[in-house]
C-alpha cells in the first residue's frame, strides 16, 4: 500500500498511524456551500410557520448550523456532541480516541481526516435538529431529495416500462439471457450512482435522459469490472433454493429506483427469494436513503398515473408487508467507522450480513468506508483493501467521486488522468468490484 496522503492538508503533528489511517481528499471547500443550502432551506421554512414556538426552533437550527459553518471557515476544533440519541456516547469516544492518536492535540477543520470530518459534519446537522422540542423528525435534506425524483421523472417511466416488459418475459428467458439482463441491470444500478445531491452540494443532479440508452456508451468508463463473478455466483445459489441478497443503498431519487430495479429482476429471475435494503438511520450526505425516503417513494409511485410506475409501485409495497423485502436502518451506517470496524462495534448487524448469499454496497461512501478510505495504489486488489471485512460475498457499483479506488490494472490508472484529469472525483468513471468472501 502507497501511504503518501493527497495534497490536502495534513497536520505535522498528526501520528504515523494516523495518517496511514485515512487518505486526505482535496473537496472540504464545499462543506460550508452545503451548510448555507441548508441554513437557507431551514429559513425558508421558518417563514412559512405559523406556530411560534417551531418557528423559534426553526431559528436555533439555523444558528447552530451557521456556528459549525463558522467553526468550519476559522479552523475550530471538533467539539463533542451534545444531544440524547443513542449514538452520541459512540460519537463521543470516538472524539477522545482521536485526540489521543493526535498526541492531546485538537482535531481540526483544517488538518483531520476527511471521511471523519465529511461525517462528522453530516452527524452535527442532525445534533442541530435532535436538540428541538417538536421537530426532532425534521429531514432538513427532504425537499432536495423529492425534487430530484421528481425532476428524474421522464428516466424513471422510461426505465419502470422497461423493466415492465423484462418482468413480463423473464420466465421464458434462458440462463444466458437472464445473465444478460442481470448485467444490464447491475449497469443501471452502477450509472445511478452518478445522481448524488452530496457532490453537487445540494445542487440538481438529476437524471434526465434515458439511461438504458448511455449505457453502451458508458460501458469503456467502467475501470474494473468484475460483474462476470456477481452473476455466477447469483446463479450458483440459482441451483439450489435462491437465497437471500441485501443491498446497502446510497442516494434516495432515481439511484434509489435503479435499486429498486435491480432488486426486481434478482426475484423475478429466480436468483433471489428474499431482499435486504439497509438505509441510513438519519438524514445523511444530502441524499442518501432514510426510511421516509423509501417509504414516500413506493407511495409516489403507487399514485402515478403510469401504468408502469403505479404497478411497481404497488408490488414493492406489497413485496415489504409480506416480508420478501425487508428495510433496515442500523444506527451504524452513521457512525464514523469504516466496515471494518463492523465486527467490533455492530457484530449483530455483521452476523445478518453474513446471512446473505451477496452484498451489494452502493456508492462512493460506502465504498470509502469499504477499503477505509486509505491511500492504497490502485492496483491494490479489492479483497485486500476490505482488511478482513468479508460477512458475505460483497459486491461494491460505485461511480468514483473521490480520490481512492483499487483494483486496476498496472498502467490504467495513468491512462485514464491522461485522458481526464478529474477521473477520480467527477462521477464519470466507476468501478463493479467483488470480493468472494470466505473460500
């Protein structure tokens, strides 16, 4: 492993174990432009309240969000959380961990590890909600999160007819075309991954065309492609009962339904019975799945007037309270673990894991917490990068929005900076990796 960390700032005094400990990304400059969308968002609703006392709490989440913005521009010290989730005591620890790995010196804005920090951030949103009265249900993210589904609309009709149709004929495919259709599904969960409102700030980051048309085209900006080893080992289970596969889901809006997508040909090919969704706990890096987001989009879709999007709408719903589908939101997707660290701090959420026959793990976040967002050369291969994590076989789909990735080639990570400098972190490129778990 290459552990030289990337331009950004690193502290003198941070210890050697620290530093080989995370990689440091060049992208803090837009937390404080994602502190002022929501600070903006929060007041407007204040100005729509009618009820003084939320309006006033609507007031204190603004200020203690402009304080951490301020905290953020002048290079403060990370403080400790002060609300009552049941995840504050983990936050904390964690804090005093790091200050003793940081020889008593204060873990800054400026000087810490990046995935800590991008967390961190994401987790004192929350505080800043958890500390009200009355609106400790509040998704300060949840009016971006409608919008980019809705403005997705025109793909997801395209995408919902479709896969009407496969479902329609899936039961006279053969098990080469059911591998066909399974790879072309794991691309279109892949690509989905490019709609991330936490890149964009919080900005539009829609789909808008049909992206069953973009992927041949997108097809030579896949870096590694393992997909081949995903479908033989889902037809491996074929042969036997179909088992059990859970995917662990990134952003809400249209990625969300390349998921839900994904999940309907795994069942309706027969190569799996029973599907495991695993969503965040609280609002998280802008966009990423609670289960009020999950939730509200088999409702949207059940009162479409399509018949596609209506019908799927109302089968996954249907899929849930039967149980064949199954939602999840462990509190430790939002801790500021990586997965390896699963076992030690989750070991009831490792073992259900280990109850999959795969795992898909969507996104660039997950993908980082999978390989611990070091500085590993990306030729390192992804099964030595998980560093033991390995419940089940995992299967990562992300496109790369930050600057670490393994498992390339010799040679292909210089090709591809040569022909786009930002490869690493515009979502154009990306990455089907898989580990097989234990022999």
């Amino acid at each position: 492993m290459d552990t030289q960390e990337s331009a950004s700032h690193v502290p003198d005094n941070l210890s050697a174990k620290y530093k080989d400990s995370f990689a440091y990304l060049t992208i803090k400059d837009r937390l404080p432009v994602i502190l002022t969308k929501v600070v903006d968002t929060v007041y407007r609703m204040k100005n729509k309240m009618k009820d003084e006392d939320t309006s006033d709490e609507l007031k204190d989440i603004t200020g203690r969000i402009s304080k951490m913005r301020f905290q953020i521009q002048t290079d403060k010290p990370v403080e400790n959380l002060e609300d009552s989730r049941t995840d504050t005591p983990i936050w904390n620890q964690h804090h005093q961990d790091l200050l003793k790995l940081n020889n008593g010196q204060p873990i800054k804005w400026f000087s810490a590890a990046w995935l800590y920090l991008e967390c961190y951030m994401y987790r004192r949103i929350q505080e800043s909600v958890e500390l009200t009265n009355k609106l400790k249900s509040l998704d300060v993210f949840e009016d971006q999160k409608c919008e980019a589904y809705y403005t997705s609309e025109g793909a997801v009709t395209t995408l919902l007819t479709y896969l009407l149709e496969v479902v329609g004929q899936c039961q006279g495919y053969s098990s080469q075309e059911k591998a066909d259709k399974l790879k072309q599904f794991l691309e279109v969960a892949l690509w989905g991954n490019k709609c991330d409102l936490s890149i964009s700030a919080g900005f539009s980051n829609s789909q808008t065309t049909c992206i069953l048309d973009q992927l041949k085209l997108l097809n030579s900006n896949i870096l590694a492609d393992h997909s081949q080893q995903v479908i033989e080992t889902l037809q491996h289970q074929m042969k036997g009962d179909a088992g059990r596969v859970d995917i662990v889901l990134d952003n809400a809006g249209f990625e969300l339904v390349t998921d839900l997508c994904l999940a309907e040909f795994l069942v309706s090919a027969g190569l799996a019975s029973t599907i495991h969704f695993h969503g965040k706990a609280m609002p998280w890096f802008v966009s990423d799945v609670t289960r009020k987001d999950f939730q509200w989009v088999l409702e949207t879709m059940k009162g479409t007037n399509n018949l596609a999007i209506s019908t799927f709408g109302a089968k996954w719903q249907k899929l849930l309270e039967l149980g064949s589908w199954v939602f999840h939101d462990d509190d430790f997707w939002t801790t500021p673990f990586d997965f390896s660290m699963m076992k030690k701090h989750a070991s009831e959420l490792y073992s259900d894991l280990g109850k999959a026959d795969l795992v898909f793990f969507k996104g660039d976040l997950n993908y980082r917490k999978l390989v611990g967002d070091k500085r590993w050369d990306p030729t390192e291969s992804f099964s030595s990068s998980l560093r033991g994590f390995e419940p089940a076989p995992v299967c990562s789909l992300r496109a790369l929005k930050s600057d670490v990735v393994v498992g390339l080639k010799p040679g292909q990570a210089e090709m591809t900076q040569h022909h786009d400098k930002d490869w690493m972190i515009n979502g154009k490129w990306a990455v089907i990796s898989f580990h097989p778990g234990h022999s």
